[in-house]
C-alpha cells in the first residue's frame, strides 16, 4: 500500500481539519489516514497512489495542497 502527505495551505483551526477531512473523505481512490492542521497523510492501493485527485479535491474545498517531499 502507497502511502503519502500532502502539505495543505489555508489551514488554521479544528474546523479547517474536518472540512479538509470531509473533503477527502469524499473523493475516491485513498484512504485518509490522519489529517492535522497543514498536513494530511494518506494511503492508496493503487500504483502510482492518485495524488493528484486528492489535490483537486482539496482545491475543490478552497485549500491548496502539494505532495510533501
């Protein structure tokens, strides 16, 4: 299972982690593993793991996202 985290801009209070985990959530293709205030960490089963639908959910929510390093 591929696991990655993404760094998430906009981010400053409890409410930002459950709308981004809401977000998230409601896409398909990854499992959210942990989301805390500027990070999300998530699993895929799938190869390559589909970083870039998490990223679109994210914007779809008002957040900018990108795959951390």
């Amino acid at each position: 299972m591929a696991e990655f985290k993404l760094r998430i801009e906009g981010m400053h209070c409890g409410g930002c982690v459950r709308r981004v985990s809401q977000a998230l959530s409601a896409a398909e293709g990854f499992n959210v593993e942990e989301v805390t205030v500027g990070a999300a960490r998530l699993s895929a089963s799938a190869e390559p793991a589909p970083v870039d639908r998490a990223i679109e959910a994210l914007a779809k929510a008002g957040y900018k996202a990108e795959l951390e390093a």
